[in-house]
C-alpha cells in the first residue's frame, strides 16, 4: 500500500473547500468551464496548490483539472505573491498569463521545484498515461525537471491496468506518420490519426501530429511497451509516463480528496 503524506499507511482523506473571493480574471477563466458545482477536478486541481510553497519555481501542467491548480494559484498571485512556473504548453502559458502568474523559460531554471498535473490514467504504481490534451512532450520535461511531481485526477482516472480507458497518445514527426503507424500496430495496437476540431490533422505545440494508440485489452508491460515505442525512428514522445510522479492527488465528487506518496 504507497505510504501518505503524513506517513500512515492509509492514503489521507480530505475535504477541500473552494475559495469564493476569486479575482474578476480568475471568475472570466472559471466560466469557460462552467463547473455545476465543486467537482472531483477542481478539489484536486486546488489541492495541488496548496503544495506551492512561497518562492518555489513551479511546473505548470495542463487540462482541465490543472485548471484549477492555475486558479488557486492566480488567487494568491492576485493577493500579492509571487507565483512563477513553467507552462507545458501554449494554452497553458495563456491562461497563467491572465491569472498573474510569471511565465519562466527554461533556460531561466535549472530545476523545479514542484510540478502539478492532470492525467488520462493512473494506476497503483503512478505509471501513466497522458497526452489527452495533446501537450505530452512538453509535459514529460517539465515533469523530468521537477523534484516532485503531483498528480491531479478526478477518482475515474484511477485504473488497474493502463490502456483499458484511453488510447495512448504518441506524438510523431508528420513526416514519418505511414511508417510510424504502421510499426506501432506491430506492437498490438490500433492507431488513429488525432484531428482536431476543425477536421483537419491535429498539430502539438511543437508543430507534430498524434496517434491515438488503442490496446483491445490494455498494456500488459508498459515499461517494456515504452521501450519499444521509443526505438520507433519518428517518434518524438510516447504518452506513457512512467516512474516521473511522486505523488497522486484523487478528488471525488463528493467534496474527498485523497493525497497518497509514492511509496
Ligand atoms: C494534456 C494532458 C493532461 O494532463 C491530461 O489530458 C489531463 O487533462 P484533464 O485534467 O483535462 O482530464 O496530458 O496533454
């Protein structure tokens, strides 16, 4: 069983409770979301900013539950403090902006501090998969650079087997897209080319194309599947993220919100 925080053996259980005084920008970013109420997104989202220390060079992840980590964050930025991070993305660089918060590059850090972000799937061991967002290599550098990596999900994200809930993301140079394609599905997958809203080829940040990776029954080995991703000439980043979180941050609907270490 992975040890808490507070080093019991249970993972700890809490209630976290939003904050009503959000500055106007905070209150313009949240209605795009328009969360009906609380959900299990925003008590991790928020919980992952209480993490945040005063001073500490920060991970900016990116989703829809980080978007509530950029939210508490902001409300401190607005209050005063000194919030800096490094976005994993361009949609995420946006948002900080407006909220306050300092957008480092990373040739102004050597490390992070904390990093903060959401995930498709976690399983038992904090192996992942991620990418949903389409910001996967950006966000395993930053992940690689931080000294603690918090994980943010709603509790439906937490699985036995990877791979049973979400294709696995795998970010791949356009030019080589036939080829690529063609030696990932020798590795028992079904890979679909990602489009984006408009219709046409979805492009990452970094100017690359996605395939979308269904396993009719999972990954069995993701080590070794992350391995054999990365010996595929084209590929630029495989969504598996494995042995990069330090800790999982689970909210439920119903106002819990679990903190559990890696053990
Ligand atoms: C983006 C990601 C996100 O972290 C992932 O998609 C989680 O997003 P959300 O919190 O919206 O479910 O990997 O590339």
């Amino acid at each position: 069983m992975p040890k808490s925080c507070s080093g019991a053996l249970e993972p700890r259980t809490e209630r976290f409770q939003a904050s009503q005084s959000q500055p106007e920008s905070a209150k313009r970013h949240a209605d795009r979301y328009a969360p009906r109420s609380m959900d299990a997104k925003e008590i991790a989202g928020r919980r992952a900013a209480a993490e945040a220390q005063p001073g500490m060079l920060l991970g900016l992840g990116t989703g829809s539950t980080v978007h509530w980590t950029l939210q508490a964050l902001g409300e401190r930025a607005a209050r005063g403090e000194r919030v800096r991070g490094v976005p994993t993305s361009l949609d995420t660089e946006r948002k900080a902006r407006q909220l306050g918060i300092e957008i480092l590059r990373l040739d102004e850090v050597v490390a992070l501090d904390l990093a903060s972000d959401g995930a498709e799937e976690i399983d038992a061991r904090f192996r992942m998969i991620k990418g949903g967002g389409g910001a996967l290599r950006r966000e395993k550098v930053v992940a690689s650079l931080a000294r603690r990596v918090v994980i943010v999900v709603g509790a439906n994200k937490v699985v036995e087997r990877l791979g049973t809930t979400f294709a696995l993301p795998i970010e791949v140079v356009p030019f080589a897209l036939a080829p690529v394609a063609r030696r990932l599905a020798l590795l028992g997958c079904d890979p679909k080319l990602r489009l984006g809203k408009d219709g046409l080829e979805y492009r990452t940040d970094n100017g690359n194309a996605i395939l979308d990776c269904a396993f009719a029954h999972g990954i069995a080995d993701p080590e070794r599947l992350e391995r054999d991703i990365d010996a595929i000439p084209g590929v630029v980043e495989s969504g598996l993220f494995l042995g990069l979180a330090h800790a999982r941050v689970v909210g439920h609907d119903d106002g819990r919100c679990e903190v559990v270490e890696q053990a």
